[in-house]
C-alpha cells in the first residue's frame, strides 16, 4: 500500500517545513514530491496535510499515520542492524529517567555508552517514573529508569542499588544538639518529591499521627528546584544523599540528624525495557549504568 520512502519522504517534509526543501534533498521537483504525497493520500483514503494556508501541517489523521509509520521504520532500522551488524549499536536510543538519576549516575552511564558505541545518539527525557512507564509502554522510549514500582506490565527490570534519602536544610539553621523528632521538623515547611511519588507519599504518611501538627509540605517535579529552596531557607527538605554529596553546588545546606522514627525508605530504582524490541539496547544500557551505580559511596 506503501513504502518506506513515502514514509521518509513524509518525515522530510514535516522537517523542511514544506514539499520544496524535501523536494530539494531527493532531488526532485516539487510537483513530484507532491504528486507522489497526493497518490499516498488516494491510496490510504485520508487526507495527511492541510493545505489550506501556505504553512504545510500534518492533519490529526496525518498525524497519527506518521507517528504509527515511524515505528515501521524502527522495526526496519533494527533487523537491519541486527542482521547486519550484530552487537554494534547505531541510530537514536530513547532513554528516560527520573530525575534521581541525573544527579547520581546518567553522566557517568552516558559517557560509557557513548566510549562504547560511538554511532548511538541519545534523545534523553526527564519525567516522573510514572510518566515513564507510560511513555515507554507507548513505544516513545526505548528503555527507562524508573522506580521498580513503577515497571509496565511485559517489562523486565534490572535492579541498581537502593537510593538513601536524607533530612536537609539550609548550612545557615541552627540544630539542635540531639537527632530532630517528627513533632520538631513539623515545626519548618517541608520540601520534596512530587505530590503522589512514593517519597511525598511516605513523608505525607509518618506526618499523619494525631499528636503531631501536619507541616506544610510542598511538592516539586525538580529536585534541583527543591534542593534550590531548600539552600534559601524556604523550608527543610527530603533528597536523595547521593544528589547532595555528589554536588559541586556551593554547599549551602546541610544534613539534619533524625529520629528513628523519622527515617525515610531507600529509592529502588531499576532498568526498565521490552526484550521483545529493545533486548539488545537494553542490556547496554545496564552493563553502562551498574559501572557507576554508587561507587563512590
């Protein structure tokens, strides 16, 4: 019904920005370029761009034709690869991953793959794990770093190491000589993870008790964004240790010694893919994020 050329053709011209740059790089004229788009568009029964104005733009059904055909052409770059090239990566990698992980291991992971494979690009998406998840299962990631709870049903999960989190607040607050109890850190506004993620869930919950007044805690997709307000005193805060002892910020906070009680559960955090479409992308993936999973620590 129709070929991947018409598929690349179609792609070039959303790029371009129009039938003639697209025409100009096949080397074709314009006319033909938009003869074979017109013969397309009779074969499938759809209308694939609006030419009402002089802007060309993709109609809702275009839209989706190119979005379902681009995973046609995945399929096609793969085997080829495979076949041809067995155990040399090439093309794009779309990798995900929570935020934790840009502070801790992403540059180092990065870096390797990137020594390793040297015909990969990357196209890297920062998101909530749940967000991830249901990326992935769209088919718009090929592998993900995400919270083990987090994992899509048909995926497999390769474990990293458990994330600490840690009590910080601003270098300039005055401590008490002993750990803080849950009724002394109600006392501040507290900063964390995004309102509905396990680490705001769990903060939420140990504040809960009757006896304790509930603290105003204020919920942010960016980490570095709480860790921000947390170093101007805009309250204390809930962070991974490692985005703090890995930092080369100007060290204007501080960790603050807790109770028991006040302990927060370790991040599990896990390498996530479909084997039957990116096995082989992501078992790199792992080899290059376990060499730099918390060595330091």
């Amino acid at each position: 019904m129709f070929e991947f050329k018409d598929i690349e053709i179609l792609q070039d011209i959303v790029k371009a920005g129009g039938f003639r740059a697209a025409a100009q790089k096949y080397d074709l004229s314009q006319s033909a370029i938009s003869s074979r788009v017109s013969a397309l568009e009779k074969k499938l029964g759809i209308l694939l761009f609006d030419r009402s104005n002089r802007q060309v733009r993709l109609t809702a059904a275009g839209l989706r034709f190119i979005e379902e055909a681009q995973r046609l052409l995945r399929a096609r770059d793969r085997i080829w690869q495979e076949l041809t090239h067995p155990g040399e990566l090439s093309g794009t990698i779309r990798i995900g991953v929570a935020e934790t992980i840009v502070h801790t291991i992403l540059t180092g992971m990065l870096n390797k793959l990137k020594d390793d494979y040297p015909k990969v690009r990357f196209e890297l998406s920062v998101d909530t794990s749940g967000q991830l998840a249901s990326t992935m299962a769209d088919d718009a990631l090929d592998v993900a770093i995400m919270l083990r709870e987090s994992v899509p049903q048909g995926a497999v999960a390769a474990a990293l190491k458990p994330v600490q989190l840690g009590w910080y607040c601003t270098e300039s607050m005055e401590l008490p000589d002993h750990p803080m109890s849950l009724a002394e850190l109600a006392e501040h506004a507290i900063v964390t993870f995004p309102k509905g993620t396990p680490p705001f869930r769990e903060v939420e919950s140990i504040f809960s008790a009757p006896d304790i007044s509930p603290p105003a805690l204020h919920g942010s997709a960016s980490l570095s964004t709480v860790k921000h307000l947390v170093g101007d005193g805009f309250g204390i805060g809930v962070l991974p240790t490692l985005m703090v002892t890995n930092s080369v910020w100007d060290e204007r906070i501080k960790v603050i010694p807790v109770r028991d009680e006040a302990q927060l559960t370790d991040l599990h955090f896990v390498i996530s893919y479909y084997p039957e479409r990116n096995r082989e992308i992501g078992g790199a993936v792992i080899d290059a994020a376990r060499l730099f999973d918390q060595t330091d620590r």
